[in-house]
C-alpha cells in the first residue's frame, strides 16, 4: 500500500508539471534494469553548477559529486611569456629547430598534474541489504532520477535547478541505510599504481571529515588558498530517509561561495517535495522553450536526451560549459584533457544548439565568462604575441590563463573570431541591440585589430599570417605549422573583418565599417581544388582522415560560402563533401560524425545528415547518451575505440537535427530544409530563426501543412516557400523567386497555412 501511495504521488506531481506533448517520458527517458558499474556510464543530474552521476560501486550506491568551479589554478610551470613569444616559436619552427619548442611547451604539459579541474567526493549508501534493483530511470521532464528495487524500496533524486542544493529521499526502506561521504584519492591511497594522471600528483593534504549523528562535512585545501566544502544531512522518520547535500568553494578570501553548511540548513527546512516544486517549475519552463518531434525514434531520443544534458549543464550565472561540464571523472585520475576549456573547438560546439533551441539566457553565460575575462585576454596577447587587440588562448583554465598543449592551437592566432562567434550569433538570435553595442562589436573590434597587428604581406601584396595552422592538422609536429595561410585561419580572419563592418553600420559608425572593408578586401580568397573542394592551404590538399574538420569552417559554421549563394559554391560544397568520404573516417571520433550531419544538413542533403548522427547515437555514446569519442560499437567507424567523456559531440548533434529542422544563416528562413524522404511528418516548436524569429511548423504526409512566426523585434520575415501548393497568410506579403517577404511588428505572430 505504501509503494502504491508513493507511486501514485509520484505520477500526480510529475503530471501537474508535464512539459512539451512531443517530450514523452516512455520514449525518451533512460530506463535501465540495473545500476550502471562505470562512472561515464552513471545517470547524471546537473544545474550547471553542480552535478552528480548515479552508480554503483563495490556494492554501494554512488553519488559522484561535483561543482564546476572546483579547480586546481597553478601556473603552468612551463608557461613563461617573458621569455617566450609567438616570435621565439616562429624563428624556431623557421630554422628547423622545433625540437626546442616541443621540449618547452608541449612535452612538459603532458606531464604536469595541474592546472586542472578537479572532483569534489561521493556520498555511498550502503544498499546490499535491499536486494536486487528493479529498475533505474533518468526522467528528463522532470530532471531527476528514481531507483527501484524489488523489495519496493524506492530512491527519488534531484539537482535542484536554480539553487546550489541536491536531494535524495528512500521511501520504504526495511532498516535504516547508512551513509558515507568518499573523499577523491588525493592521497593516492587505493590506487594500484600512481602515474602522472593521478589526483595523488595534485600534492594535496588530507582532507578533513566531520561525521554527526545526521550529517557530514568534508573540508580539502587544494593549491594556494583554494578550499571547498562538502555537507550532507539526512533525517530518518520511520521507512523514510531523507537528505540534501551541497558544495561550496572558496579560492580565497574575497571569492567564496554560500557554505554548504550553511546553504544546506538554509534549504534543506524546506523539505523535498517543497524543493522539488521549485525545481519542476524551472524546468517545466525550459522544455517549454523548444520542443522537436521526428519519425525516427532513435534521433529523436537522442535529441532530447542532449538537450536535458543542456539544461543540466548550462546557466547564466555559473561556469561555461567544460569538456565534461559538471560530469569530472570518479576514478582517481584527472579528468580527461584536464576537464578544461578547449576553445579550438569544443565550448563552440557545446553552445551550438542553444540558439536555434531557443535557449539565448543558458547561452549567456558563455560570452559573459568570456567578456568578464577579456583583461587576462588583452594581457595574454600583448604578453604572447606581442601586439594590441584580442586573442584567447585555445586552451584556459576556469580564469582563462593559458594551459598549453600543442601550441598551434593551444595559443593559435584565430582562436578569438571563433569565440566571436558566439557574440554575433547572440545578437542575431536575440537583436538585442545593447548587446550589439556593449558585447558583439567591441569583441569584433578588438579581434579585428588583432588581426591587422600580426597581418604580413605576401610577394603579391595580399595579406597574410606569418605561419598558420588548421586544428589539429599533423596534430602538434613542425609541418602543422603551414608557411601559407590555412582555410581554417583564412575563414575566421575574414568572417571577422566582415562581421565587424556589418556590425559597425548597424551602430552607424561608417569610418569603422569602411576600415574593415578595406582589410577584408586585403585577404586573398580560400585554397580550393577544382576536384576535391576545399584545402588545408595553398598546396596542400585534404588528402587524409581527420577529426577536426578545421578546413571547412568558412562553409559550416561560419556560413561564407553556402548552397544559396550560387553553383560554384554549390560545386565547391559537393566536391568537398564528396572528399571528406572518400578520404574516410579512420581518423574520426564522435564529435566528427555530429558536425559531418551539420554539414550534410547544411547542403540539404536529409539522408546522409540523418545517418551519420544515427551513426554517433549507436556507436559513440556510452549507456547513458554520454560521448565517449571512440567507436564503442568497434565496428569500423573509427580506428578510435578508446572510452574518453568529453560533450562537444553531444551537444554538435542537437544542433545537426535543428539544422535539419530549420535553418536562418542566411537571412533566410529554411522551414524542413534537410529531412530524408522516408520522414513523410515532423514537427517543431519555438524554434529560433535569425533575426530574433520564433518559429513552429507541421509537415504532414511529405508535406508542409502550417507554419507559424513570432516576431521578437519586428522586421521583415524572408522565408523560402515551404508550401508545394497554394497557401494563405494572415498577413499582406509579398513574394519574388519563390520567397515570402512580410512586414512585422514586436510581438505580431504570422501564420502561413496550406490550402485544402
């Protein structure tokens, strides 16, 4: 009776909340017969602050537990820009003496432990007595989790959404369950062998555990003054056992967050079903946001199991999303790549689905990070190269200090137009004009006179770079240096100039924009070969498999040359997709096969779209949807076959179905632009188009049936015709080669219906 009871709240609460009809609980939510026994298989919950992944371990109920700001912020030892510039690194690699640049930047950040993210500890509740489990279930419309198990005992679990406080409540439990919170092994205590990846190598003290009857503190000194804090309390009443845990930090004295102590006595007087409440509504309004429905269920699951990954690790007012986000590693080592920020690709794809996903607020908090860490960007690029303007290293720490690596993209010239990316894309998505004025054109600005700082001339007076690279070519050897300009560099330098002259006439500053025309127009055009579509650079063919489609930026994301523009770039983009085949995918990991749908959906091509993100969804994702990089189904997509988490791959195919649903790079809105011929319907909701669009629309039997616009700002919709028949607007329009022009007002909602 007790069980019933439980389950009948349960499935009472969770309906007075349901979000989007196309989010269906049955179909998307992880449902397992068992604990997962590997933490990159756990269930994770997140509110982009902290996080927890759900497993099982030695017998015991884990909870990993993490925070994103928990860092380890050491200088590299081997970082030193008063000794080293961007000009040491070119006469070296120019006199044939790059053994010297290997041995003082690469080969030592290979070896140091730090700077580095860090895990905060594990609570473990000893459940062997309860029997075998039942059934595990992550259910994404109300973020949390529920373990069941046979002899009905129950466990409920959440991250509350907007508050640094997670939750944990058994129902129906025979005798009471203890609890143990696991400090990480920084001591080196149980490892089997200590090597260079080992926490042990951090050098940290012995945290301190304080047990009470009903709760337990755990308090680590990490490097410097930096400390953290983990509490948990819990009270038994009967079958019932209820808890909340917290983590705060502290890097030193004037930047400390609410103690978890004290945060946990603050909420925790709520109680659970008062938090969870709390919790739902937040929730409920962020699936609310956007919403898709495909007829392949696969993609479709997989699609809304990124987005809840989304929304758990992503906010305005908390760390950029990382390369595992608020998922660090539970097994005793460092986290893969050090959990840092890789900024020659992966936070630009992990924020690609937020804008057509109608999620500009998450996104937020990416270009505020950036922009409030612009000084020790302006300090980076005088120190390193030498000049005035704005780089960002290609790899930072959580204050976004330089960590290193393979210095070609680690500290790569064109790293900053990437990130500016990002600024344009938010005023386009939002048009917000205060945006455009205090964000998006200063960055643009500054990157531009970079740009025009390190600029050289070639023997025919174009522009070029000193020496180029395109991620991660020859991956970190002297010939990944290129004596001419890569496509990769070339896209993003003249994305730049030309984004900043068209942000510059937006705010009616007129001498700017021409000053950027005339450096644009001092660039030479892209290396391309009349067979095989774009190049790495001027002789240098695209001649092997590789991950990182570097070569390819200026046609997708960046979008200067595209299928509307006309039949050479339509050529272009055919012969070029055509080698990226033909060259294979031996070279690829997962994240590869998520950006290849983007670029399939960007030249309209459905079926090939849909198949290679079907191929990420079976093959490179753990259990639990994680992107694990190598091919886990060992089935020859990849010679990769290593487990690696890291989320750019994931969040890159959220954004390959929107692509596929809706596109607006242009200017023009694409409704269903990229769906394979056996999809006869689909549907999205509240996506969001370029010039601050809101758009849904239905197909039915192959065909587009209705679609529906909501004007943010006002301005003219330019749509392509989706109809293949007559149809009717509630608008007066106009129309010319088969595109649909209407005049709008802010607020005004535009219906385009098919005619019976």
């Amino acid at each position: 009776m007790k069980l019933f009871t439980l389950t009948l709240f349960i499935v009472v609460l969770f309906s007075c909340h349901e979000p989007q009809k196309t989010l269906n609980t049955t179909d998307h939510n992880l449902v397992f017969d068992q604990l997962a026994e590997k933490w990159d298989e756990a269930v994770p919950l997140g509110n982009g602050m902290l996080g927890c992944l759900i497993w099982e371990k030695n017998g015991k109920l884990r909870f990993s537990l993490d925070r994103a700001d928990l860092w380890d912020l050491r200088p590299k030892e081997n970082i030193n820009f008063n000794e080293w510039k961007f000009n040491d690194v070119y006469n070296y690699w120019k006199t044939g003496d790059y053994q010297t640049v290997h041995q003082q930047f690469d080969r030592p950040s290979n070896n140091y432990a730090a700077p580095t993210k860090i895990p905060a500890a594990a609570l473990e509740f000893a459940v062997e007595k309860l029997g075998k489990v039942k059934q595990v279930t992550l259910d994404l419309p109300t973020a949390s989790s529920t373990v069941e198990w046979e002899n009905g005992t129950i466990l409920k679990t959440f991250i509350q959404a907007d508050k640094s406080i997670g939750w944990y409540r058994f129902e129906n439990i025979p005798e009471e369950i203890s609890t143990e919170l696991i400090a990480p092994d920084y001591l080196g205590e149980f490892e089997e062998k200590q090597g260079a990846q080992s926490l042990s190598q951090l050098g940290y003290p012995a945290g301190t555990i304080q047990k009470e009857a009903n709760s337990i503190t755990y308090k680590q000194k990490g490097w410097n003054e930096f400390t953290y804090e983990v509490h948990v309390e819990w009270q038994t009443k009967g079958q019932v056992l209820e808890g909340c845990w917290s983590i705060s930090s502290q890097k030193d004295q004037a930047q400390k967050s609410v103690p978890a102590t004290e945060l946990v006595s603050i909420e925790g007087s709520k109680g659970f079903d008062q938090s969870f409440k709390e919790h739902l509504n937040w929730w409920k309004n962020y699936w609310a946001q956007s919403s898709i429905s495909i007829p392949d269920p696969l993609l479709e699951k997989q699609y809304f199991l990124e987005m809840y990954k989304f929304g758990a690790a992503a906010r305005e007012n908390t760390p950029p999303i990382s390369l595992q986000a608020v998922w660090t590693a539970d097994n005793g080592q460092i986290p893969p790549w050090k959990g840092d920020f890789h900024h020659d690709l992966n936070t630009q794809l992990s924020y690609w689905p937020s804008y057509a996903g109608n999620h500009l607020q998450l996104e937020k908090g990416f270009v505020d990070w950036l922009w409030n860490n612009r000084p020790a960007f302006k300090k980076y690029t005088r120190d390193y190269f030498e000049v005035e303007g704005l780089n960002v290293p290609g790899v930072t720490t959580l204050d976004g200090e330089a960590m290193g690596g393979w210095i070609q993209y680690s500290m790569g010239q064109t790293v900053s137009a990437w990130l500016g990316h990002n600024f344009y894309q938010h005023w386009r998505y939002s048009m917000d004009r205060d945006f455009l004025k205090t964000r998006t054109y200063p960055w643009l600005k500054d990157v531009a006179t970079f740009f025009e700082n390190i600029a050289v001339s070639s023997e025919s007076g174009a522009h070029k770079l000193r020496m180029s690279s395109s991620p991660e070519i020859h991956n970190n050897s002297a010939k990944a240096w290129f004596p001419e300009t890569t496509n990769f560099d070339l896209a993003l330098i003249r994305w730049t100039f030309e984004k900043a002259q068209e942000c510059a006439l937006e705010l009616g500053l007129n001498e700017e924009a021409e000053r950027w025309k005339k450096e644009l127009e001092l660039w030479p055009d892209y290396a391309i070969d009349p067979e095989t579509g774009f190049m790495f650079a001027p002789g240098f063919p695209y001649d092997e498999s590789h991950r990182h489609f570097s070569h390819l930026m200026a046609f997708h994301p960046l979008g200067l040359v595209d299928v509307s523009i006309g039949e050479a770039d339509k050529t272009t983009i055919e012969n070029t997709l055509k080698n990226l085949s033909k060259q294979g995918s031996s070279a690829w990991v997962g994240y590869s096969f998520s950006w290849q749908g983007n670029l399939y959906a960007r030249a309209f091509d459905g079926e090939k779209a849909a198949d290679a993100l079907r191929t990420f969804a079976e093959c490179f994702c753990s259990k639990n949807s994680f992107h694990l990089n190598g091919d886990q189904c060992k089935a020859g997509h990849s010679n990769f076959t290593y487990r690696p988490f890291t989320l750019e791959g994931n969040f890159a195919f959220a954004s390959g179905i929107q692509e596929m649903l809706l596109q607006s790079h242009t200017g023009v809105i694409q409704v269903f632009p990229a769906l394979p011929a056996g999809w006869k319907t689909a549907s999205f909701d509240k996506l969001r188009a370029n010039g601050a669009f809101v758009v849904s629309a239905e197909l039915k039997d192959g065909r587009t049936d209705n679609v529906n616009i909501t004007s943010e700002k006002g301005g003219i919709v330019v749509i392509a015709n989706p109809f293949k028949s007559a149809f009717k607007v509630n608008r007066k329009y106009t129309m010319k080669d088969n595109i649909i022009y209407i005049n709008t007002k802010a607020g005004e909602t535009i219906q385009l219906t098919k005619k019976n």
